[in-house]
C-alpha cells in the first residue's frame, strides 16, 4: 500500500543504518547458481504482479530493498518507502508469530531473539501455506550484486543496486535491470528450502530482496493458480501506478489464497459465487474500511489461531498483537453460533427479529419443537420487542463464558514499520483488557497532544470492528498509558476544540511527524452494537 506519509531519508542513509542486515557478513559475495528464467515466464509474472505495462520507475525504486532490522527492535522490519508494506507487514507478522509463540508456551524473551534466524523460519513457514510439491527461490541477478561493507560506507561514490533501477529502459518490462537475468532454484521439500535460506539468508535481505521473495512466492504457487484465485485474472497484485499492493496479495500471504475478498468461505450474489477466507489463518486482518462500512472482516480473519493482527488503515498496513493467545481461542460450537446468528442478522445490529430464531437453532442443529423454540423468544425476549439480542442468545447457550482475563489488563503491542531518522522503528505498547459494558468510545484524561489516539484513530477504529474475537456480547477496553510518537501511528489527524477534546477527524492523512512522543492515559471502550 502507499502509505500516508514519505520517509525523508535517502536511499543511501538508510541502506548504512542497516547495513549489517542487508550485507552478506562481509564473506563477499555469494555466487549464485540457478536456472534463469524464460523469458515468457517473467513477462507472466510481471504481468501478474505489476500489470500489462510494467512497473513505473518510481515505483520499482520502493520496492527496492530487501528485508532488514531496525537497529533499535532486533526483531522489527524497517520499511524505507511507502509501497512494501503488503508484503513487509504479513512477513513480520508470522515474524511475530515465530517469536512469540514458535515454543508451547508464550515466549516471554521474544524481543531478544535473533532476527535474521525468525525471519528464515517466518518465510518458511508461510512457503507452506502453498501447500506445493516443490518450492522455488528467485535468486539475485547479477546485475545487483550483494555490497560489500566497502560499498556501504562509500555510498557517495553511487549505489550499484539503486544504478540497476535508475538505468533501466522504461519501455519493456523485462528490460528492467531487476528483471532482465532472473534466475531460481527449485527445492523437492520444505526442508531443502529452509536448509537453502539458512545457508545463505542474503537471498531476501539484500537489494530487491522484497521483490525476489514475493516472485518466489508466486512461482512457488504457480501464475495460474495464483490466477485462478483471483476474481480479475487482469487486475495487477501491485497498482503499477501507486506502488501498493492490493487486497489479493495481502490475502495471498496470509492465507497461501489470492481471494480478494475478506469475508467467510463463499457468498452467492444473483448467482455469482465469490470465494472468502476458506478458515481461521495463523495471523488475522482488521480494516479500517469496515468501521467505514464499506466491507466486512470475516471471522475467521478477525479470529485468527494467533492474537496477531495486520490492521489495514486507507494508506497502510501496520500489526497489533497480544501476548495471551486465550484472546483468540473460542470454543468452536460457539464460533459457529457466532457465524449462524450473524447470518440473520442483515444489518450488523447486533440483534435478529424473534422469528428467525428458529431458523438459527435448525442452522446449529438446536431446534426441537416449536413450544421450546416459543419458551426461549419468551425468555430472551422479555420486553416483547419481538427481537434477539446477539447478547442473550449466547448467554442462553454458552453461560460458561466467563470474564476473560478475570478483568486484568493484558499487554498490546503496536507495530509500524515505516522508518524515520528522528525515530527508529519499535514496538509500541499499551495494555487493554475486556469488560462487559456495551458502551461507546470514551476518553479519559486525554492531553492537549494525544497524537491521534482518540475515538477516531485508525487503530481504535479497526479494532471496533473486532467484537467477534473478544466474545461477542463484551467489549474491549483500551485501558493504556501509552509512549507513542505520531511518526508512528498510522492515524487520521484529529480536529480537536481548544480544549483538546476530539471534534471527529479531518479525513487528510496525517504526514507531519512529531520529534517527541507523548505519555497520555487513556481508556477506550467500544460496544457491539453500530
């Protein structure tokens, strides 16, 4: 996606900042030996990837780097330019999810593991979500050599990699410095695959690393059956024009599926069948759109085996996550009690009128005879306003649904990868914790500076949305004493009173970052009804 505001560093500057992650040891460089690509098969690929033209000058310079670390959060990506973050963004979340939870047990020394090491099990790992009987790597070109230390410490003396997209001819695809001597390497098992990445982890990390794991990607899948997922085999992963990835791509690193849809297994519209989310992924997806209600999340992606979560703001992608995995570990009869409800519910109320109930319980297998269905209308029903709340109907089935976390606060922590030179990428933490209060977004105490987490915050505002993964008849409470930079949140800029107070959100995405960060105490609720 393109994100809302540009990193001001050059090129360069942030190549030396990371350099130890972007060079190959300083061994030299490697030699690599692959088959190189047919020249139909990249023009395939590009098409696919980049659409019928190609990708524009610009836009290929974004997506030039390879995977790197922030040299201040050993296990946080850095993203240099707006673009990659639909491919950085899904990458450090299984990142995430290998740190975290790579053990049983919740890994409390997550934050000081090796990042390169994470990285090659977080790439494997999603290589097989493709499920394919062999795995391909798109190596280096030649043409953009692995910098040794020498070539990063003399960056005024030009860049090779940085030359390679400069001097290319604008008029063929495939005549791209990037893309004119692709080559590969073809592995029969995972496990050769992760041999070959931990043997030679520059294959991602240096130059148009991002690139050449995204083409491995869907090499590894195939063109056609990347194509065959999607709705409009012609529509491009990546907009050609503005350098950022569609909803396809996002879905196809998540999930191993290039759906470009967010909801559940299938929906029928007049006859057209549109394939969703075929179930729960590792990591999960909210969006802002949907508190826009211009789409709804599923549950499965709103509900993820992992309390991980990509949260799609309108310009970027950034990751919020939990360190108590219970937060996304429901009972299945009661997922899919969730799922049947919201089936009748048309209007996303929270409630269904009296009588569709019936046809819920036939949906879960719990209808009897009609007296029972009329005792239970009666009882969930007592003010005969001839509806169900959603509420009450899983409290009449599921009353074993105790408080979650007894009520403590539970550590949150935010991630955006956008670096800056004032301010280095890092995780951003708060605490938050579920209460049963059906309220609406409140601040407490909020500074004349809150740096956009009000009611109107891109974050607060995806995780609304979340009512599903967080019982659907409570609430969350951001309850957090916060130390953000506004740099870092991928917000909308708040229009605030002379007295601090949020008056709504200007719609203009915020692009001026602050060189301070703010302390503030907040306490956020959201109810489950719109």
């Amino acid at each position: 996606m393109t994100d809302s505001s540009e990193s001001t560093t050059s090129i360069a500057e942030v190549i030396d900042k990371v350099a130890v992650s972007n060079l190959n040891g300083g061994t030299g460089p490697d030699v690599w030996v692959g088959e190189k690509l047919t020249e139909e098969t990249v023009k395939d690929l590009l098409k696919l990837v980049w659409g019928e033209g190609g990708p524009e000058r610009e836009n290929l310079h974004r997506w030039s780097q390879g995977f790197a670390f922030s040299p201040s959060e050993q296990t946080a990506l850095v993203q240099m330019f707006g673009g990659p973050c639909a491919v950085i963004a899904p990458v450090q979340a299984y990142l995430l999810r290998n740190s975290i939870y790579g053990s049983r047990a919740l890994d409390q020394n997550w934050r000081a593991k090796n990042g390169p090491e994470l990285l090659t099990d977080a790439l494997v790992e999603m290589f097989a979500l493709l499920s394919s009987p062999s795995f391909v790597v798109v190596l280096p070109s030649d043409l953009l050599r692995i910098p040794s230390k020498r070539d990063a410490t003399t960056m005024e003396e030009g860049h090779p990699e940085v030359d390679a997209v400069e001097n290319d001819n604008p008029n063929s695809p495939t005549d791209h410095g990037v893309h004119s001597d692709l080559k590969s390497r073809r592995f029969s098992t995972i496990d050769e695959l992760k041999k070959f990445l931990t043997d030679k982890p520059s294959v991602f990390t240096t130059s148009f690393g991002i690139l050449r794991f995204l083409y491995s990607f869907i090499l590894s899948k195939t063109i056609a059956k990347v194509r065959e997922d999607l709705e409009d085999p012609t529509e491009p992963l990546i907009d050609a024009a503005h350098g950022h990835g569609n909803q396809c791509l996002t879905n196809l690193l998540i999930t191993g599926q290039a759906v470009c849809n967010v909801w559940d297994d299938v929906k029928e519209f007049g006859g057209l069948r549109l394939q969703g989310i075929p179930g729960r992924p590792a990591i999960g997806y909210l969006s802002l759109l949907e508190s826009l209600r211009y789409v709804e999340v599923g549950f499965y992606l709103k509900c993820p085996q992992y309390p991980i979560w990509i949260l799609a703001s309108e310009t970027h992608l950034s990751i919020v996550f939990a360190l108590i995995r219970t937060l996304v570990e429901s009972e299945a009869e009661e997922a899919a009690a969730i799922r049947a409800f919201k089936n009748y519910d048309e209007h996303g109320s929270g409630f269904i009128s009296a009588d569709k109930l019936k046809d819920v319980l036939e949906t879960l297998n719990l209808f009897r005879e009609d007296e029972y269905v009329n005792s239970l209308k009666d009882k969930m029903d007592k003010d005969k306003l001839d509806i169900i709340l959603r509420s009450d109907f899983l409290a009449e089935f599921f009353p074993h649904t105790a408080k979650f976390n007894h009520g403590r606060p539970f550590d949150v922590y935010h991630y955006n990868g956008l670096a800056r030179p004032d301010n280095p990428v890092h995780y951003h933490h708060g605490m938050a914790k579920i209460i049963e209060l059906d309220l609406d977004v409140e601040i407490i105490d909020a500074g004349i500076d809150a740096n956009g987490i009000d009611s109107d915050s891109s974050i607060v505002r995806c995780l609304r949305t979340n009512s599903v993964s967080f019982d659907p008849f409570q609430s969350i409470c951001f309850y957090a004493r916060v130390r953000v930079a506004r740099s870092h949140m991928p917000t909308l800029a708040p229009v605030r009173s002379t007295a601090g107070r949020s008056l709504g959100s200007s719609r203009m995405p915020s692009t001026t970052a602050a060189s301070h960060a703010t302390t503030t105490d907040i306490t956020l609720f959201h109810g489950t009804s719109p």
